[in-house]
C-alpha cells in the first residue's frame, strides 16, 4: 500500500509517497514565494500542485494523509495563523483527491501521529527508519526543504504503524454511509 504524507504550510509544502517496508517511492516540496500572503499564496500553491501532479501519471497513492491542525488550550500558537496552515492543508487535499480521486483521504491531527514528541526527536526517530538506498537523494535536500520532508515522511511512515492503521480503519468506518 502505498501512502502520500503531506505537510502542509502556506509556503513550503511537502509530500512524500512511502509504502509498507518504508521504501521511498516519491517526494517534492512546493515552495511558494514569501511576498505573496492569503488567497494568493493558497491559490499559488494550488496551481502549482496541479502542475506537479500531472507530471507523474504513474504513481497512485491508496491514502493521503494530510496534517491537520488542531488548537490546544493554553497554547501560544496564533489562532489566525493556524486558520491559515489549514487553508494550506485544504489547498493541497484538494488537488491531492483531484488527482488521485480513489485514493482514500484523511487529516490526521499532529499529536495524533506524533504525541507528544519534540519536533527534532521525531524527526531522528524517522531518518533512523530510512535505511533504503531510496532515500539517498531524499537526505541531501536543504535543511529548510529536508524538515518538511520529514514531516511529510513520517506521517507517511506513521500510516503504515499499528496506531496509523487503526486510525484509518475507523476514519474509514465513520465514513461509510448509512
């Protein structure tokens, strides 16, 4: 099965397609430049996900996970900033299911896939998994494109793990009509 993890960010996106044996069969990383702001920078990365995604007819995700965002109590993130990591996440849900209309699609909220780890933790824990020669390219990439891969990499990664699997096996059953 394979699995396209998405990062969303209202100027660096990033996906990673990883199947069940964390072979890496895909990445990119849309960034979007910082002078454009809201609807411009969502509608940007939009087109240019309809862009990519038409230039690799052969790859067809079975699940795309997408990171949601969720708002803690007491947490000092900034409500309007967080609206608009979601109005990034939408954007590239959107051309994901577009492109890969059979694919099934889920928002996983953050510490749903990544507890309560700090960010670097989690992010040795994922480069500690990939020991496929697939990823050699993938762990040259500039750091500021590299910790969104990795994001995108583990919710991947994390789709194919127990608590991934039982998440989508009930996101599925609460989406079957009737």
């Amino acid at each position: 099965m394979l699995i396209l993890g998405v990062d969303p960010d209202l100027h660096c996106t990033a996906f990673t397609v990883v199947d069940e044996l964390d072979v890496l069969h895909w990445y990119s990383v849309i960034r979007v430049p910082p002078e454009l702001k809201g609807d411009a920078a969502v509608a940007q990365t939009v087109d240019s996900l309809v862009s990519l995604f038409s230039g690799i007819p052969d790859l067809h995700p079975d699940v795309i996970l997408v990171e949601g965002q969720e708002f803690y109590k007491d947490s000092e993130v900034d409500a309007n900033a967080l609206l608009k990591l979601a109005r990034a996440g939408g954007a590239a849900a959107l051309a994901c299911k577009a492109t890969w209309q059979e694919a099934f699609l889920a928002f996983v909220p953050p510490k749903t896939w990544t507890g309560q780890r700090a960010k670097l933790s989690r992010h040795c824990a994922i480069y500690s998994r990939m020991e496929h020669d697939s990823w050699n390219a993938f762990v040259r990439q500039p750091k500021s494109k590299l910790l969104h891969l990795l994001d995108a990499a583990g919710l991947a990664m994390w789709g194919h793990s127990d608590n991934g699997r039982v998440f989508l096996r009930r996101a599925r059953a609460h989406r079957q009509p009737g």
